[in-house]
C-alpha cells in the first residue's frame, strides 16, 4: 500500500491541462503557466528520488522500513499539500517545491523501501519479489486518473460566460492579450469549440480568473487520502534478521552473490567498469517510457483527439492514461518474474523491441488521418497505437522491477540499496531528457505550425479574427491568443491539421535511446565479485 500511494506520481500527465488553465479555466489564459514550464514538474521530481534514493539509500538500510516508509508518507503528504498552495495561489514555485522536490524525496523513500526489504525476505526469488511489490507501485499509476478526474471535477467551477465571439467587442493589448472594448479592465479569452469541449462547455468568450480548474482542492483531497495510506501500510514492513535465509534455501560455494549478507560497498560498485554500462542502459530503456507517461493525457488528446474526434474523447483520454499505469503494474510483475527464467540481461535484450514501436507512430498517425481524408475513418492506426504503447510502457516497468534483482546478481545483496540508489541517478536523468525533450520538441514543432498556418490566412481575415497583424504574431502566440486550433477554424478548407503531428520527433528520439540500451545492456558483462572483496579487503588493511 506504501508503493501504491505514491505510484499516483507518474500521473502528472493528468494535472498537466489544469496546470496550464489555472485562470483561463476553459483555455489558457495570458497568465497562465505554459506546457514548457510546467512539463518539466516530472523532471524535478525525478530528480528528488534520484537525488533523495542515493543520499538515504545508506540511511535507509541503518533506520529500517518503518521509519523509512513513515517518513516518507509525512514528506508526501507535505509535497502535494504544498502543491494544492501553489495551484490556489498560481506559484509555480510552490508547484515545483510541492510536487517536484518533496514528492520526488517522497517517491524514492517510498519506492525503496519495499522493495529493498522484499528482495531480502526473498533472495531465492529475487525478481518475484521485486515484481509482486512493484507491481503495487503500477497499480497506484492506474487507479489514480479517475480518481484525479473526480477530484478536479467535484472542485472545478466554470467561469463566467460572456457571450458569442461575434456578439461581443474585443480589443487586444499590445501584450497580445484581449478585453472586452466596452470594459478594458476584464481580460478575456476565447474559447474555440476544441478547447470548451475538453471540459464540457460551450464556445464563446469566459473572463479570466473567474473560475477554478479544481486542480487546488484535487491535490489537498489526495494529500490526506495517499499520506494516511502511506503511514498505516508502513507500521507494517518489517526486515528479516542478518544472515536470514529461506528454508531450504542454499547457496553454492562459488555463489558469491546469493546471500543477505554479502555483497560491493557502493563505493566500489559504482567504481567498476559494469556500472556506467548498467547506467546507460536504465538511462536509454527510460527516456521513452518517461515521455509518454508524463505527457500521456496531452499526447492521446492532441495526436488522436485530432486525427479521430469521434472516438477519443475526454473520457478515452483518461482511460488510456489508466490503461498505461495498469500496463505498467503487469510490467513490474511480469518482467520481474520473467527474468528468474529468462535472465536479467536477455530480458533488457528484449525490450529492444520498443525501437520499432517508437519509430513507427508517425507512419501510423499518418495512415489515421488518410484514412479519414478518404471517408473511411479507421481506428486501426489508433489500436495499433494503443497496443504499441502498452508493450513500451510494460516494458518501462520492467526496467525497474528487474533493477534491483539485476544489481544483486552483479554485486550481491549486502549493500544492494545503496547501489541501486546511486543507479536511480539514471532514470533521474532520463526523467529530465524525456519530458523536458518532449516539452522542447513540442513547443518548436507547435511553433512551426503556426508559423505555416497563419502565412496561409487571408491578411485582412487575421486582424480581423485577432485584432493584430501578421507581424505581431510574436506577442499573439506569447499570450496564447494566437493558437493552432484558432487558426484552424478560419484556415481554408481542406487545410490539414497539423496538431496529430507535433510529436513526431519526439518518438524519434524515444527510438534513438532506446537504440543506446540495448547496445549498452549487450556490452554488460558480470564482474569478478571474488577479486574485488579480496582487493578491498586487502586495502583496507
């Protein structure tokens, strides 16, 4: 249960359209904070648990599970109260402090602490035990969009409606943001019927900071509900006595990895020259998973949201997201059973298959929207999408619930906690190039084709549309008035939605990382745990 709290973490994806709609409410608002600046709220928490997981591992093994887990449900009840702050009074600071850095310390406490203890109740069946705990760490990834959903949607509050676009005088600033030119002190914005549908109202003009997205009392009613989850299930841990092994249980002679109390010192570990190799492979194996599940939400509503409005509504949206974190679970346990027969290393061999599936996304967005062009809309492109998805996002989770089994077998059992912390430093890092290379991707691409659509706009049909010309799109596009979807409704006919394609590099790039895994996991040779105990004993003296 203490995995299972703060498995909801991976759902940012589900906060990321409220993070960026704070006082637009229905659409982004001049004043709202952008996808770029909040995207990379993931990352930070990234960080957090691979900073936090390297720095307590050590502390960990020394305190015990309970006062690890116990501390860990306090500082991530703390994180998302500190979040709810930041959303009510739009502080991206508090958001990062909240979500980010106390969440992330709180992710690793309460990541490593089960399964470092699990694995030495078990050591016979080090990867069932790691999958059958992580795998709880999935489920909480599952359960938590609808309940995010019906949090936000019991605390959301439409703002007030003001009337038609055609029936009411706007006037834009030279900010590039719009008011009302009867009333200049009302900003406004705009909402297409793209944007008013996403959260069930109708198009038209809303004024600004007159709502609440439900984002605020969402965090504040999850902190309670995860933080007392979290400090019942941990009273419960408990590690087994040193030397502790299972009944009938032996280990062979030249099995110097096989029992609770042997094992590298970290600092020898990360010292050999396996480790930068291991690193590199969680690295690359995570940067594409970590894409796709911080911005899972955003990605299936503007690629297929786009490409099949009929079939991917709201609600599709939010089941894919659960689908991914119930698809993570089955990878956690799956894998990690798997590779008590398969091996540790073919098992990372395999994944290699995720290449192909990243690589082929935009062939299969682009057969999508043909199809639909043609009047034979197709959902097979989107179930193939949807399949490709669950395959690299098990995978993902596999990556992590075969780690720990995975260092235990290079460098014994003894100290596996504070070398798998220092290994976590590599899925840090790929939380930081995945969403943030998404972020970036996105954003560049979003830019681009704006920049095609509104050169293709009557001139005279664009100022009048936005109260600006051409030539001030800078300060249109900075105030979020200037959009694809506004564009789209007054481009010619015929003109082919670019938003299905604003992704397209990024899961390029997923395929490119992947593609540095598996060459690392194939370098991957075991290291001489006997000649190293010798030679650090011998130092030691």
């Amino acid at each position: 249960m203490a995995e299972m709290s703060v498995g909801s973490i991976y759902c940012w994806s589900m906060w990321t359209p409220k993070m960026t709609t704070l006082t637009g409410v229905v659409a982004s608002s001049p004043n709202d904070f952008t996808l770029s600046e909040v995207v990379p709220v993931f990352s930070c928490a990234a960080v957090g648990l691979g900073m936090g997981s390297a720095a307590l591992g050590t502390w960990v093994d020394k305190v015990g599970p309970v006062k690890a887990g116990t501390t860990g449900s306090l500082i991530w009840f703390a994180g998302l109260m500190t979040a709810a702050a930041g959303a009510h009074l739009q502080s991206l600071p508090l958001i990062y402090a909240g979500y980010g850095g106390l969440g992330g310390i709180a992710w690793g406490l309460l990541y490593m602490t089960p399964v470092s203890t699990t694995m030495k109740w078990f050591p016979d069946r080090r990867g069932l035990a790691t999958g059958i705990t992580l795998s709880a760490f999935g489920a909480g990834a599952a359960i938590a969009p609808p309940m995010i959903d019906y949090f936000t949607n019991m605390f959301f509050e439409a703002p007030d409606y003001l009337g038609a676009a055609a029936d009411l005088a706007l006037m834009t600033l030279d900010d590039g943001s719009q008011v009302l030119a009867t009333d200049p002190d009302t900003q406004v914005i705009v909402a297409t019927a793209t944007d008013a549908a996403k959260v069930g109202l109708d198009e038209g003009v809303y004024a600004v900071g007159t709502g609440d997205s439900g984002a605020a009392g969402a965090f504040a009613s999850l902190a309670c509900l995860y933080g007392g989850v979290g400090l019942v299930s941990s009273q419960f841990m408990r590690a087994p006595p040193d030397g502790w092994m299972p009944e009938g249980y032996k280990v062979a002679e030249d099995n110097l990895t096989g029992g609770t109390d042997i094992g590298l010192p970290v600092d020898v570990a990360v010292k050999t020259p396996q480790f930068p190799l291991l690193w590199l492979t969680v690295f690359g194996n995570a940067v594409g998973g970590l894409a796709l599940i911080s911005s899972s939400k955003m990605v299936m509503v503007d690629i297929w949201g786009a490409a099949l409005p009929s079939v991917v509504t709201a609600s599709f949206a939010t089941g894919y997201v659960a689908t991914l974190g119930s698809a993570n679970a089955f990878g956690r346990l799956s894998w990690a059973v798997g590779s008590d027969f398969l091996g540790r290393k073919n098992s990372y061999s395999v994944m290699a298959l995720g290449i192909p599936v990243m690589g082929s996304v935009p062939y299969l967005i682009s057969t999508a929207i043909e199809s639909g062009a043609a009047g034979q809309e197709s959902i097979v492109p989107l179930g193939v999408f949807v399949g490709g998805s669950v395959f690299a996002i098990a995978n993902y989770g596999g990556i992590f619930s075969i780690l720990p089994a995975y260092i235990a077998d290079l460098y014994g059992s003894k100290y596996s906690s504070s070398i798998h912390g220092a290994a976590l430093t590599a899925w840090s890092a790929s939380a930081i190039a995945g969403p943030m290379g998404l972020a970036f991707l996105r954003s560049k691409a979003e830019r681009e084709a704006i920049d095609d659509l509104a050169q293709n706009i009557d001139p005279a049909v664009f100022e009048s549309t936005f109260g600006a010309t051409f030539d001030n799109r800078e300060s249109l596009i900075e105030s979020k008035t200037l959009t694809i979807n506004k564009l789209m409704e007054i481009a010619a006919e015929g003109t082919n939605d670019p938003t299905p394609h604003l992704y397209d590099q990024t899961f390029m790039m997923a395929a490119g990382f992947l593609g540095v895994a598996a060459v690392s996991n194939q370098l991957l040779k075991p290291p001489n745990v006997k000649k190293l105990l010798e030679t650090t004993s011998k130092n030691q003296k």
